[in-house]
C-alpha cells in the first residue's frame, strides 16, 4: 500500500521536503497550506542570498546541510534554468576592533569547506567592490543570489508531478492521531495520513499545539526592515557586502544586498514583532503568544540595549544609512527609499537563548521542524534529504 505523508506548510522547505519524499520514497505527498500561493512567508520575503557556509560553527547540521544545500540548488536552478549567479560577498572589518573576528570568521569558513575563501586588505577588497571601505575583508567568491519564490514554484510542479498535491487555502485547524494514522482537518476536510511533517515556520507554534506537542522552544517573530537604493546608487554595489557578524546574534546586521532582478536592498534590521506576520508596526495580533513566553521576556531582559538600538534604527532613517554609509561612504539619504519586509520565525528557548541551529523533531508519527532559520533556503534542498531519513519508514 501506498505509503500517505502530509506536510504543513507550501514553504521552500516544505515543497522540498515533499518532493524529497515523494521521489525516494514513492509517498503520496499532500502539501497544506493557508495561503492561496506558495511561499508568501518567509520564502517570499528571502534575501535571495545563497549563503556559501561562512557562519555557522564547524560540525553543526547548519554548517553541514548549507554546504550539501548550496551544490544542491545550484544544480536545481541549472536542470530547470532557474536564476542563479555567483556573485560573491565581502565582509568587511570597519575598524581595526573587528579584525579578530574577521580571522575567526575566515577560520571557520576553511573548516566548513568554503570553496575560494580570501583574506583582503583595505586595498584589495575595493577592487572587489570599488565604492566599499574598510580595514580588511573576507571576500566569498562563489556566494550567489537566486529567485527562491521561484525555486518553491518550480518545486511544487514536482510535486504534481511526482503524484502528489499542494492543496492552498487549506489552513490547519485541528489533528489528532486515531487508528494507527494521524487525522488533520484542512479547511473542511479532514484527511488521514501514515505521517504529518509540520514545515509551517511563522506557524510552528500554532500547528504545534494543535498536535498535542508544543515543545521547549517556541517562535518569537523579528520583522527585518529594508530600504532599497535609488537609481544610480544601485550602481556603488556590485555584489553582497555584509558587515562582520556578532557571535551574540544569529542575525547578520545591516548589509547590501544585490537581488536577481537588479535592486539593491539595504538592510534589514532585527525589532520584535507582535504578530507572526508582523510585517508592520501595526500588526499585533499575537501578542499576548509572544509575550507569555518565558524566554521572550529572559531574552529580552539580556539584550535590551540592542532591542532599543534596533527601533531606533527602524523609526530613524539616518541611523539606518549610518549604518550602511560604514560600507559604502558614498550614499546619502535620498538613496535609500523604503520597501517591504519581512519576518524571520525564531526559535527561543525557554531559558532566553535564541537557538542558532536547525530543530527537528520526531514525535511517533509526527516531525516537526521547529527551527529552519537562514540558512534555510539555501538548505531547503538538503534539510529535505535530512528529513527524508528521519521520517520513519512504514512497517511492514
């Protein structure tokens, strides 16, 4: 008999994760999703970079899945002629502070496999990109951008393809497990599946819930803010260029970002949001979620300069270019113009410590993907792997 998979969520990496089941596993894939299209969250707000490994800590599943991720996609995007260029990242020391970190960082992406990684003075990184400033750099040749809405689009026709659906407006509204199968009305539906993967990001918690296992981490949302560069301003960023990062945050900072379709975004920030889709101030909706947490109220109390730091620097402009003209000194205010967002799903722990690494999961018949942060899209193809071999098989 046919083995039956449902998977919550028409993310990247919940449109991966069918692909992936239905294609090794002969599955019949259903994918859930609220939404009337695919990748409206997270993957439809993505920075578009695909990140080449440089960050993440030697050994961990991040640093593991994003290396396998990266020459994964790449061959996606080339069998289905899906954009993909390799235009490269620097990060950029600004002072002479940020050098140890800068070493540390070029360290690690050795360790991690990162093909062509460099260290450059303050000369040679402006022939990298001539327009930027610093006192060293690690310059990332073959880190790319591509079209991830794109990416998720094309894996959901894969789906179809392979035998399965992606049935959208079809938001989750309840489960439970009954008769050896686990039961989840879908709009008015109710459907039965051998396992349910829950791929639901922003929507972890509530899904969660609703299967009985909310678990010891929970999503605190952060609405990351952008401005993009103005006509000519587009021209002063060639490729990616990202400050050096501080081992406190997963976030990465105020960096340039070139896009596939020829805009310059700069950005984003890291404020609170007060709603999963907290994509404006005014969105407060799950507010009382959020704030009942332990750990929101924990991480807060630790890193509330920084929190003050990061309104101020949604609600001022000039703080937001100040940032940005440590890079690129050439830009001026009426460069930067306002445009849309978007919210990152993270995970907190109960104790306040923003968790860093993948989350998986696996509860009997349900894996839930607690935790899928950047990285993730440039991982969605080998998280799928991953998970694939997690997803316990059926008996026999």
């Amino acid at each position: 008999m046919t083995e039956k998979i449902g998977i919550v969520g028409a993310g990247i990496v919940g449109l991966a994760v069918a692909r992936e089941l239905a294609r090794t596993r002969g599955a019949e894939v259903t994918v859930l999703d609220k939404e009337h299209q695919v990748g409206v969250h997270q993957t439809g707000h993505n920075s578009g970079v695909v990140h080449a490994g440089l960050y993440y800590p030697p050994g961990s599943l991040k640093a593991k899945l994003c290396r396998e991720g990266v020459a994964m996609l790449r061959a996606y995007c080339a069998e289905h002629g899906l954009p993909y260029r390799e235009v490269g990242k620097l990060v950029i020391a600004s002072g002479r502070h940020e050098r140890p970190r800068l070493a540390a960082l070029a360290e690690r992406a050795r360790e991690n496999g990162v093909p062509g990684v460099a260290e450059l003075d303050a000369l040679a990184l402006r022939e990298i990109e001539p327009h930027a400033v610093g006192v060293a750099a690690v310059h990332s040749p073959h880190t790319a951008i591509a079209d991830f809405p794109a990416v998720a689009r094309r894996l959901a026709l894969d789906v179809a393809e392979l035998g399965g659906s992606v049935r959208l407006a079809h938001p989750v509204r309840a489960i439970r497990e009954r008769g050896g199968k686990v039961e989840v009305l879908a709009a008015k539906r109710v459907l039965a599946f051998d396992r349910l993967v829950v791929c639901a990001g922003l929507g972890t918690d509530a899904v969660a819930a609703m299967a009985g296992d909310p678990g010891e981490v929970r999503i605190v949302p952060f609405r990351g803010e952008y401005y993009a560069l103005a006509g000519s301003a587009k021209d002063l960023v060639r490729g990616l260029i990202y400050p050096v990062p501080d081992p406190r945050y997963p976030f990465l900072g105020v960096h340039l970002t070139r896009h596939i379709d020829g805009e310059v975004l700069v950005g984003p920030n890291a404020v609170l949001a007060l709603a999963y889709e907290g994509y404006t101030w005014g969105r407060i909706g799950n507010a009382r979620q959020i704030l009942t947490w332990p750990g929101t109220l924990r991480m807060a109390r630790k890193h509330w300069r920084t929190g003050v730091k990061e309104v101020y620097g949604s609600l001022v402009k000039r703080e937001f270019l100040a940032a940005a003209r440590r890079y690129v000194p050439a830009l001026t205010a009426a460069d930067l113009e306002r445009t849309t967002g978007g919210v990152r799903a993270q995970a907190v722990a109960r104790d306040g410590s923003l968790v860093d690494d993948f989350v998986i999961d696996v509860r009997g018949r349900l894996v839930l993907v607690r935790n899928a942060p950047s990285p993730g899209a440039t991982s969605s193809l080998a998280i799928a792997r991953h998970i694939a071999g997690v997803v316990p098989a059926p008996t026999r």
